[in-house]
C-alpha cells in the first residue's frame, strides 16, 4: 500500500526522535554529574589523602590523579552520551515512523476513504496500536457500506407503492380506471404502506434497530396476490400486457402482510419492466405439504444462464446497459429473497425458452 505523504509529516517524526534523544542526553548529563561528584570530587580527595600517607605529595597525587581517572573519566563519559544520544535517535525513528504512518492513516480516513489500513510494525505497544487501528477502520467501512444499502432500499421500498400511486393516478386522469370506492381503497391501502415504511425508517434513523421483525400472522394468500394484481394494473395496460392469473380462491398461509405486498409488488414490476409489448405474466400459487408455492413468471428475452444464479445478490444487474436503460437498480430481486427468508421460506428462479419464472414459498 502506498503512503500519501502530509505537510509536516516527517517534521512531526523528527520532533519524536529529537524529543527522546533529548531525553536521553538529558538522563546521561544528570549520570555524568553523579558520577563527576562522586569520582572527581570525593573519590579525588581520598585518593590524595593516600596518596600523601604514602609519601607523595599534594601536587604529585593531584597529577597523578588528573593523569589517569580524570582523563579516563572524561574519555568515558564523552562515549557514553554519544552512545545515549545515537541509541535515541534510533529509537525515535522508529517510534515515529508507524506512528507517523498512523496518522496519515487517519487523516484519509477522515477524507472518506475507509479502505485505509496500516501495518503491524514497530515496537508491540505501536503495533497493538496499528491493530486498534484497522479494527477502527473496518468498522467504520462496514457502517459506511450499510448505511448506503439502507439509503437504497428505503428508496426501493419506497419507489413501489410510489410507482403503484403514480399508474394509478395517471389512469384515473386519463379514464382508464373509474373513480369507484375500490379504486380508493387500493390508493388507501398503499398509503397506508407508505405512512407504515416512513415510521420504519424512522425507528431505524433513531436508532431503534434491534426491534424484533413483527410477527407473521395467519392470511389469504390468494387475496394479497389479487391485491398486488390490481395495484399493478394499470402499469400491465399502458405496456400492452396480458395476464394470467391461476390462483385458488382461498389459500391460507403464514407471513407478514406488509412484506407479502412488498414481495409481490417488486416481482410483479420486475416482470412488466422485462416483458416485451405483447407479452404474458402469469402469476401461479399452489398449496403444497408444509408450504405455498408462488411463481411470478413473464416472456422475454429470459436471463442468460451465467447470470441467473447471481440475480438475488445485492446490486446484480443482467445485462447491465439495458437494466440501466430501463431503470434497474439491481437490488428489487435481493429485497425480496431477504424478506421472503426472513419468513422463514425460500426463493428461486429460473429461465428457458424465453419464458423467465421467479418463485417463492411461504410456510402454511
């Protein structure tokens, strides 16, 4: 990994090294200064004193002792701050390096780019620095990523009731849909949806995440696809659609209602998005032991083989130019294999023949 230098990097690591060289020049001036007292001063005196008692005399000892310890001395107390001050600086520059590193690091950190990480060097209390580092970094990097994946599904949850307001809205301003109390009531109801993800969003943006997902309860199947069916209607007739619906009357199953309705919306806007003017959508569910099969399927140019095992992940677009065109944005099909799996079932899909079919199961 390369290291974008920063004004005043390498004099902040030199004011490291030159603090513990001063440092350390300092303790070894206060050593020499002991070891002057004691050596030149009383050890001095008491060499003179024996060196009389022996027959010498003042002058001869002091030049005897100036001639030997006190040159000695001098001699090994120079080696020694040189010494200290060389071992300082050594120690310095490579305290200041990692922690010069670091603070680079943190500094691009700050600037948004949260795949910096630094290396694990120097002395162990920097490297457990270095380590505290990274860990810092990733989860920073991790909160930054789902932050940007919650921005976009609230706007994909969000988009679907929309675009049902908006088809009908436009349907009913052209004479398409008559302005009968049903019509109303399947505005109400996606209202409803709307008002209920805006106080979702905002438990998540209080930070109120750890809420339990609410419960599934018992329902009709048949009548939440009928009511997907007709919430999408209009977008079937502007496209010049047919549809075929091939549901039982009643079929009970367990799930969440308002995940149901987002399931379904997002799969049936996925099929008039990629159908063909002339096309079909077929929409089938059956009751099977333990669970309920619902299939949501649409002629097409299908998804070519090497891209359908990946069309649930997160941002996967088949085709890319052409989703782009139409105003994919790659993350409606993981939505809905998240939220069916949270129900407890499972998810698929499949295409042959220019005929495109993406199922789901939920527990009966």
């Amino acid at each position: 990994m390369s290291w974008r230098g920063s004004p005043g990097g390498s004099w902040f690591g030199g004011r490291i090294a030159a603090r513990i060289a001063l440092a350390a020049l300092l303790v070894a001036a206060v050593t020499v200064g002991l070891l002057a007292v004691g050596v030149l001063g009383l050890a001095g005196r008491a060499f003179e004193e024996l060196m009389v008692q022996h027959g010498a005399t003042a002058a001869e000892a002091h030049a005897m002792f100036d001639a030997t310890v006190t040159m000695v001395f001098l001699a090994t107390a120079a080696v020694a701050v040189i010494v200290a001050l060389g071992l300082a600086l050594v120690l310095g520059r490579r305290i200041a390096a990692p922690v010069e590193r670091i603070g680079r690091a943190a500094r691009r950190i700050a600037e948004g780019e949260y795949l910096t990480r630094v290396p694990r060097e120097g002395p162990e209390e920097i490297a457990s620095l270095a380590d505290s580092f990274n860990q810092m970094a990733e989860s920073l990097e991790a909160q930054e990523r789902s932050r940007r994946e919650f921005i976009a599904n609230a706007a994909h949850e969000l988009r679907t009731p929309l675009t049902n307001l908006q088809g009908y809205l436009e349907a009913l301003r052209d004479g398409v849909v008559p302005p009968d109390p049903a019509t109303f009531d399947s505005l109400s109801e996606e209202v409803d949806r709307l008002v209920r993800l805006s106080r979702a969003i905002d438990a998540l943006a209080e930070g109120d995440v750890g809420q339990a997902r609410p419960a599934a309860v018992e329902l009709d199947v048949a009548v939440a696809i009928r009511a997907a069916v007709e919430m999408v209607q209009p977008s079937l007739e502007r496209a010049g659609l047919a549809l075929r619906l091939e549901v039982p009357q009643t079929l009970a199953g367990r799930a969440n209602p308002d995940h149901l309705a987002q399931v379904l919306g997002n799969l049936l806007q996925n099929a008039v998005r990629y159908t063909p003017p002339g096309g079909t959508i077929t929409v089938t569910a059956r009751a099977r032991p333990g669970d309920i099969l619902v299939s949501v399927a649409n002629t097409g140019d299908g998804i070519p083989a090497a891209d359908l095992p990946h069309i649930f992940e997160r941002f996967y677009r088949v085709e890319k130019s052409r989703d782009r065109g139409r105003g994919g944005a790659g993350i409606g099909l993981a939505i809905v294999k998240q939220l069916v799996e949270a129900e407890g079932g499972r998810v698929g899909a499949e295409s042959v023949g220019g005929l495109t079919r993406v199922w789901f199961s939920l527990p009966a």
